[in-house]
C-alpha cells in the first residue's frame, strides 16, 4: 500500500510544527520519494538525530505504507 506525498508532509509537519517540507516521488509510483525538511527543532541536533525526528514523525509508517524515503534535514537559514 503506497502513501500520498500529502499524508507524508501532513505527518511530518503536525510532529515538526513550523518545518519547511518539500517532497518529490522519484518513480511517479507513490512508494519512492526524496524529502527535504528544515526545521529549527533540529537546532543543536546532529544528523542522525534530526532524522530520527522525521522518523518518529512519520508514526511508524516507515518501511510498511512508505516503502523509500531518501531524506535530507537541516536547520533554515
């Protein structure tokens, strides 16, 4: 079962108030996306933490309804 690019960035921006998220689907099939989220949670956060963060966002949905998510995270400017 695929997952709409709206549902990824609805969960994530409802457990990262106030991230910026733009979302891409690679394979045009609703199950390989690229993420981009900055938010000022992941301040004084290291990579693999911020991640994690987007991780625990997405309610577990990881690796079950969303199959591939190449993700990048920062800090905005």
């Amino acid at each position: 079962m695929a997952m709409e690019a709206g549902e990824i960035e609805r969960l994530i921006k409802e457990g990262l108030p106030g991230a910026e998220v733009t979302i891409e689907d690679l394979r045009g099939d609703g199950d390989h996306y690229a993420c981009h989220v900055l938010s000022t949670a992941f301040e004084g956060k290291n990579r693999v933490q911020q991640h994690q963060m987007v991780y625990a966002a997405l309610q577990g949905r990881m690796g079950t309804e969303l199959h591939a998510l190449a993700l990048q995270t920062g800090v905005p400017e």
